[in-house]
C-alpha cells in the first residue's frame, strides 16, 4: 500500500518468508558477515540473545512468543492476533499506549507482528534507553490489566485490519482462502486474522487465560542487537527479566499432523471486487526444518524472483496469460504450503493460466536448471538476506528466527553453507517430489457478476471495465 | 496488503539527537518496588551523519557519493529531473511508460537479457517516473556495483523503444490499471488529485489512464526520452559502501561519454493551479467495496517553501501513529486500522492528504473527525507537551531514513533533485528543534486551512450517504461505472439524481 503503515500489524506470510527465505552465508564474493552473537539460558527458562554493534548509538529489542494462531483458542480464530494488540494496552506498570510514550516519543519506534507459529514484539530506540524498554517488555510479560472498553476499542481496530488486509483489497479474500483451504486437520486452516465473528465472541476472560498459558519465560525469547555493553545487558536481564517466575503448568503445543494429500482438490470461488479473474495453486510441504526446505527456496527464487525468473518470463513477458505471477515458500514449523498465485491478464481464462503454470512446473520436474540459473538465485537470496542484515533489527529478526523457528541461533551463521550446497539435482528432485497432483489444491477466484459468462472480452470492453468497476 | 515493513536501522544515530531535547520519563520518586516505574534513560550517544561529494562531469551530469561502510552494499540511483509533470495532458502515463520502457531493450541487450544480467548480480533494475523526476534504481553487493552501472548506463542511455515492447507494456498498464483501480484507496487518490489540481500536471494520474494509455504510440515515448533523458538533465547519486574516488570513477565510466545535445534544455512547466479551487465533496460509490476510503485533500506546500520545517512539525502532529488523527479514529474510537496524513512537497505546490480506510458505515464519522482534527490545529496552540515528542518522531524517522544504503540514496538524491545543499542534511535536526507551538498553529492557518479542504468518500454509498449529507449538503455522488479521472469533472455523464 501507499500509505504510509504506523501500526501494529498483522503479520502476513509473505514477509515472513522474506524473513524466513534467507539465511545465508557466502563463499567468494558473496559473503555475508558473520553474526557474532551469546546465548544466555535464564534459569526460568528464557533464552536472551545479544549482538553488539556499537556503528550507530541505537539498540533493537525484540520478545520472540512462541506462540502464533495455530494455538488461537477453540472457536476464537484470530484470536494471538488479537492478543497481540492487547498487549501494548495496560500493564500492571503501564497505562494503555505507554509502550509508545517510551519509543516513539523517544524518537524510537515499536511494532509487533502474528503469524502462523509465533508473535515477535519488537523496539528500536536510541540506546541510552536500553534498559527502560527491558523494564517495560518485563512488565507486559509479567501481566495485562486491559480493561473492557479499551478491549472492546481494540478489537474494533483489529476488525478494521480485517477490512483493509481482506476485504478491501481486490485479491485480499484469495489470500485469505489459500491460507484457509491449504490444510484441513492442522490449526494452520485457520488464518492469522481470523474471522469476525470469533473476533467478536472473543472476551477479557480469554486475554486472562491466553497470557497466562503462553506468555511466560519458559516461551520467550529476548533478542537484543545494537549499541549496548555486554556486561550491562546481563545486569539488566538479571534485574527484570530473570525474577520473573516460570509457571509449573505445563505448556501446550499442537500436535496435530496435517494428512498428506491423496487426490487433487478445486475449488471455485465467486467474489465481488474481482477485476480480473485469479488462479492459485498450493503444495504441502515439509516443516521449514526438513532439509529440503533449501532447494524449496531456491526454487521459488528460480521461478518467482525478478523478470528473469520462469514465471515471469514465461507467464508475463512471453504468453502474456498473467497480469502478475509470484510463488511463495510460506515455510512454517509444523507443515509448510508452497503456493504460487497468478492473477490473469485481461481475457484469458483461469485453465489458459493454470496449464501455462503447470507446464512450468513440469520443465523445472524434467531438467536440472543451469548452473547459472542457479548461481542467480542464490546471489538474489544472499543479496536480499544482507539487505535485512543492513540494520540492527534486520539482524535480531534473523538471529530469533533461527533460535524459536529453526531451533539453533547458530543456524543464522550456518544456513548460508546449506543453501549454496543445493544443486540443480536437489531443485529437480524437490520439484518432482512435492509438485504432485495428488498434492495439489486448484483455487479459481473469480468475478461473481460474471458467474456464467465468459472472460474473453475485447479492449474495449477492457477500457469499459477499468473505468467501471465492477458496474452491476 | 498489511505487511510489516521490516524497519531499516544502521550506522546513522538518532540517540542524541532526539535525547537532547526529550525530558527522561518519569523519574519521579515513588516508594514503590524498582519496578513500578520505568528507569530512566542512560547518557545518550553521539551521532554523525555521513557527507555526501559531488562532481559534475563535462557533459553536464550531476554526480553525487555518500559513503557509508559497514554492510556491503551499494544503492545508485539515475535521476532524470522531469517525470509525470511534463506528460501531456492528453497523454498521461508517458513518462512512466518511457521509464518502464528503458528495461526492456537496448542496442545490445534484450529485455530478457537485461533482466537476466542484473538479477545475476542479485540486484533488480528498478525504473519508474514519479513527480517532478524519472528514475533508475540498483542494490547490489558492492563488489557488484561496477557491472550493475554498465548496465544502469544501458538502459538510461541506449534504450531502443521496440514497437512489441511498447505494445505488451501498454497492455500490462492497462491490466495494472484494472487492478489498482479495484482499491478504494487508489481511488480515493486519484480523485483528489483531480479536485486539488483540476487539469494542472499534478491532477492527471501518475500512471495514466485507460485512454490516455491506449494514445500513447512509440513515437510519443521516443521523443519524450529524447528531450528530458540527458546529462545535463540528470543526476547519478551512489551510496553505501564505495570510496568516493571509485565512484566517480565508475561515473566517468558508464557515463562521462554520454553526450549532451546541443539544443538547449526543456523549459520547466509553470505550475497552475486551478483559480478558484473550491473545495468539494465527492463521494465515489461502489457498492462492492469492503471498506471505505476517507481522504481530506488540499493544497499544501512546496519543497522550497520557507516553511518547510513548519510543515514537517505540523504534519507530524497529525500522522504517525502517536499523531491526532491516529489517536482519534483508532486509539481513541477503534474507527480504523490506522489514519494519517503526508504533506507531500514538490517542485511545485503538492497536496496535502489525510486519510483513514473505515468501515462503509462509519465513513461520515471519520470524514468528520480528518476535518475536525486539522481545524483544530488552527485554532488552538499545540501543548509543549505534545509538540515534544512529535519533534522527536521526526528527527527519528530522518535519521532511520538514512540507515541503509537505498535509503541514504533516496534522501540525497531529493535534495539534489530540488537544488538544496547537502549541508541541510546537518542542519535538519536544528531546524525541527527551533519550531514552535505557534510556528505549527501559524502554519496550520496558513496553509491547512480545513476550509479549502476537499472530502472525498470511496464505498458503498447507501451505508454512509445520509449521514454525511447532513454534514456536507453539497455532496457530489459519482458511481464508480461514471467516474473519468479524465477531467475535473470527474464523470463521464450528467448528474442524474
């Protein structure tokens, strides 16, 4: 969007994968630079991860929760998402919004994000108040005293969110049906955002019984990156951060497991604010800690990234069949789901989009990229793993996905080795092994206004329709 | 979509700068456990911005090296100092059509082949016009920066206009178009833009319009590269991890023989407002949208406006998302994801918008409130206590602004583009600091009157049109099936109802 985002904000899966997509280290020219870092283990169970770099007189903290809306409460879809708002209202310390008097008002800023598998509160201020902002994370995680109405104004907010992420957006709802379509035992069939009717049945009650089950030492990560003294951190850290105590129940975890798919599933969908029809297709895949999860990366840079990757070229640049083409590695703890989305240009038809989309799965399937095809990827996977890596909380993002998502803050280092290991004969074997019929789902989002009539339509009635809309 | 910009933080410092001037919360003595309150803040750390070096080559190009080392990476950016502004009325999108165009085939290298060579680097080509400038972008590793310039000199400089390419971006324009326009938002923008600046350059879309871009022809695009695209019209900003010298060196390179043309320089447009610009109500009704787009535009100021930093202040008492407009409709009400404002300042005079996505139901409500919260700066002198940390939020944002490499580029190429010194870059946090509460009311007064502010409504009309009639009798209602960013006018039929 335009717009200028200042808001805590749902987190959707495509950052994640940017985030998630590129761990890397290099040989040669394209080395990354190592990420010096400790490891501190809290005696209630809180993992503190620190990297200094004094190159600007400003220190990022970031509180990992691992927890995310695979664990929203039974009928409360959206509900970490929710909670997550929640919690930058009242604490036992706090009025509601101080977090902002301490960041922004301070000339810092602050933001959080929700996804699938966790919840990550994040600060960058000027580091002189490093240790205001260890104070004030300690405090929210040791309890919330929001109260109704300001529970009732957030909600409210996040419905909203809602509106502007899903309904708004001509394509937000397939974003929102591939998310929910792509699983149907594992919680990740329900989107982070929820729904508006679990949101409204949501209650105080719940905010109590949700922090108190997930927001706890033994599931928290702290990741502090910047300007700051090692000796002094620890002294803070044992000041507010390790009295607080770790609950003696236990903690929940999912474990359902995501069947494999059998047969081929489609699925059409008629929606209103459809400018032009729109396809995807979706791949289970193994949990981002398979080892496959590489090559998955780098195939989806060799297909979607830049106008020299297959889909573009192809689908875009030559057939002229997609308006856009973009394939995403949404890589997650338990299961991953590979999807590709194509929206078509105007007067082509979904199957013209998927058959031209499908063949080009089947390339990837039955010959080995080239060597320089694959040298590509990887130096755009490694240039864009820098680019995060520019700023302070670039690199706290990447040390405390390693540490909660990937379960080894080392891997922040060492992903870069596993990734320029994949060869063209991995890509080819994840290809063939993933991209399946029988483990795939087909969404066809289109026009409901057009429900039985065909796509084909001159430029002119083109022109028609852009000035239209979506004219009854 | 809502995605969380991975916020960019480096080598440039905000810790002083905003410390200096913001009292350390609260230190109140309390009896309380060492937790109740939070600790005050340490001594702050100094910080230095980097200095951008120029040279200008023979032929007339600007060029311009900010180093800043510590990650390596290297951002450059080819400025053409004329964008969108210099489109033909009836040509609209041309110069973004030429931008885009310049990727897609030079006298040696095809559109795939170009892309092929810059994403082999690990960068991307990115070219687009904008007001006021077209540009050309890279981000590459910095032992890339050298063959990522050839190719940026390629494109700039020997871009071949093939007819198929001109024709498969014209249909890709169109189909973007079709897109954007599903966005209550786009429109919402698009509209106001018409209304503040009628048929003046700044009214007509950016990007074009469905019929302005079926008009464009090869020749149309030709010509436009031909008089704006030259050294002497243009400036090459290079930042991040390079040594000065090597980068005017690779300058000289890629660009020290690209001639410039012995006709003279395209004389700048006059910009001319429309002369009674009364503000208006408009209401764009479509049915299907999810949401409605509410949008205060006006007239703002320019880049060089002597109140610039007024401006700024003032803006930010409005936006960001401790401002008023925020605190209102979502902090205080729950009316939005998220309200705010930019005073967009340009070669000429910009816009002004404020801006809130609410809620088909609630669209009067919060028209209401962009309106009562911008008056209300006007009448009444901002608290001490508020202009404080409105003052920190823009010196922050600055200074994270400058903490990559791309980001650094973007900041010293707009000041190069409108002709300030460099030395401001060291003189912003001063300037912020010495504004006061009745600088922003005076500004305010001045220049955001909400009286010369128009209203406009992007959604589904039924649910909120009753109510903001009662606030706004005037209230124009377009359907969006008649709706013509074409003209002022804004329809393409009479009023019916």
């Amino acid at each position: 969007m335009k717009q200028q985002k200042f808001v805590r904000v749902f987190m959707f899966v495509v950052l994640f994968v940017i985030a998630l997509g590129c761990s890397a280290v290099s040989r040669a020219q394209g080395s990354l630079p190592r990420i010096a870092f400790r490891d501190r283990n809290l005696a209630n169970g809180m993992r503190v991860l620190s990297a200094v770099d004094h190159s600007s007189p400003t220190v990022a903290i970031q509180v990992w929760y691992h927890v995310g809306s695979k664990d929203d409460p039974a009928g409360r879809s959206g509900f970490a998402h929710l909670f997550e708002h929640i919690m930058f209202k009242a604490t036992k310390n706090m009025k509601s919004e101080m977090m902002d008097r301490l960041t922004e008002d301070v000339g810092g800023f602050n933001n959080a994000f929700t996804n699938a598998d966790v919840t990550v509160y994040y600060e960058v201020v000027p580091s002189n108040y490093l240790e205001t902002l260890l104070w004030a994370e300690a405090d929210r995680l040791s309890g919330l005293t929001v109260d109704q109405p300001n529970f009732q104004s957030e909600r409210s907010v996040v419905e909203e969110e809602y509106r502007q992420s899903y309904l708004a957006p001509p394509y937000g709802m397939l974003e929102y049906l591939i998310e929910q379509q792509s699983f149907i035992a594992h919680p990740y069939k329900r989107p982070t955002i929820g729904s508006i009717e679990d949101l409204d049945a949501a209650s105080l009650e719940n905010v109590r019984a949700f922090h108190n089950t997930f927001y706890r030492p033994d599931n928290a990560t702290l990741v502090v990156a910047g300007d700051f003294d090692p000796k002094q951190l620890d002294a803070w850290v044992d000041k507010y951060l390790a009295p607080i105590a770790k609950p003696s129940i236990a903690l929940p975890r999912v474990n359902v497991k995501e069947p494999e798919r059998t047969a081929e599933r489609r699925i059409t969908h008629y929606a209103s604010n459809v400018p032009l029809p729109a396809i995807a297709l979706t791949y289970l895949t193994p949990s981002q800690k398979n080892p496959d999860a590489a090559a998955l990366r780098v195939a989806a840079t060799i297909l979607a990234q830049g106008e020299s990757s297959r889909l573009y070229r192809s689908l875009i640049y030559e057939q002229q069949v997609a308006q856009s083409a973009d394939a995403t590695p949404d890589l997650r703890e338990d299961a991953s789901v590979f999807y590709f989305n194509l929206v078509l240009a105007s007067g082509k038809k979904p199957e013209e989009g998927e058959r031209a989309l499908l063949a080009e799965i089947a390339k990837m399937q039955d010959a080995p990229v080239a060597a320089a095809e694959l040298d590509k990827a990887k130096n755009q996977l490694v240039t864009n793993e820098l680019r995060q890596r520019e700023t302070s909380n670039g690199k706290a993002l990447s040390l405390g996905e390693a540490a909660v998502l990937l379960g080894d803050p080392n891997r922040v280092n060492t992903d870069l080795a596993q990734l320029q290991a994949v060869s063209a004969a991995d890509v080819q074997r994840v290809m063939k092994k993933y991209f399946t019929a029988a483990n795939r789902l087909v969404i066809y989002y289109l026009p409901k206004t057009e429900q039985s009539t065909s796509y084909l339509r001159s430029s002119e009635d083109q022109t028609r329709r852009v000035m239209g809309g979506q004219g009854r | 979509m809502s995605i969380n910009k991975v916020p960019n933080v480096a080598l440039i410092s905000l810790g002083l700068l905003v410390t200096l001037f913001v009292t350390p919360l609260s230190t109140k003595a309390q009896v309380a456990t060492p937790q109740a309150t939070p600790p005050p803040p340490a001594m702050p750390r100094s910080a230095q911005f980097p200095k951008p070096v120029e040279k200008t080559l023979g032929n007339g190009l600007r060029v311009i090296v900010v180093e800043r080392h510590g990650s390596p990476l290297v951002a450059a950016q080819l400025l053409v100092t004329n964008g969108a502004e210099v489109d033909p009325p009836e040509l609209a999108g041309l110069g973004n059509m030429t931008a885009n165009l310049l990727t897609k085939g030079t006298e040696k290298r095809s559109a795939t082949q170009i892309a092929e060579a810059i994403e082999a680097l690990g960068g991307s080509l990115d070219a687009s016009a904008r007001w006021d400038s077209s540009r050309v972008g890279v981000n590459v590793m910095s032992s890339k920066i050298g063959p990522a310039l050839e190719i940026l000199s390629d494109v700039v400089r020997r871009p071949t206009f093939k007819e198929d390419e001109v024709e498969r971006l014209r249909q890709q324009t169109l189909d973007d178009l079709t897109v954007e326009l599903g966005q209550p938002g786009s429109i919402a923008r698009y509209v106001a833009a018409r209304i503040v600046f009628g048929d003046a350059p700044y009214g007509q879309p950016l990007a074009g319009t469905p019929q302005s871009i079926a008009r464009i022809d090869r020749k149309d695009v030709v010509t436009y590269h031909g008089r704006f695209y030259r050294p002497d019209n243009a400036i090459l900003v290079l930042g991040g991890d390079l040594k000065a010298a090597n980068g005017f060196k690779l300058a000289q390179q890629y660009f020290g023989d690209w001639s410039k043309p012995s006709t003279p320089l395209p004389v700048m447009p006059v910009s001319k407002l429309p002369a009674s610009a009364s503000p208006r109500v408009v209401v764009i009704d479509k049915p299907d949208a999810g949401q409605a787009a509410v949008l205060l535009a006006r007239t703002g100021i320019r880049r060089k406006d002597p109140d610039y930093y007024q401006g700024l202040v003032t803006n930010s008492m409005l936006s960001g998302y401790s401002g008023r407009l925020n605190q209102e409709i979502r902090i205080k009400r729950g009316l939005s994801y998220g309200a705010g404002s930019t005073l967009d300042t340009r070669r000429e005079v910009g816009p002004f918008l404020a801006s809130a996505q609410t809620k088909n139901q609630s669209a009067a409500e919060v028209a209401g409130l962009l309106l009562s919260e911008i008056d209300r700066l006007s009448s009444a002198a901002v608290p001490d206590l508020e202009l404080t940390p409105r003052k920190a939020v823009v010196i922050g944002n600055f200074a994270r602004n400058l903490e990559t490499a791309s980001g650094l580029v973007a900041q010293v190429a707009s000041l190069a583009l409108y002709g300030i010194g460099f030395d401001e870059i060291n003189r912003y946090i001063t300037n912020v600091q010495g504004i006061t509460a009745g600088d922003v009311q005076k500004f305010a007064g001045a220049h955001l009157a909400a009286s010369n502010a128009s209203i406009i409504v992007v959604g589904n009309a039924k649910e909120f049109l009753p109510a903001l009639r009662k606030q706004f009798p005037q209230v124009e209602v377009i359907p969006v099936a008649e709706m013509d960013l074409n003209s002022a006018l804004l329809r393409t039929k009479q009023q019916s109802n």
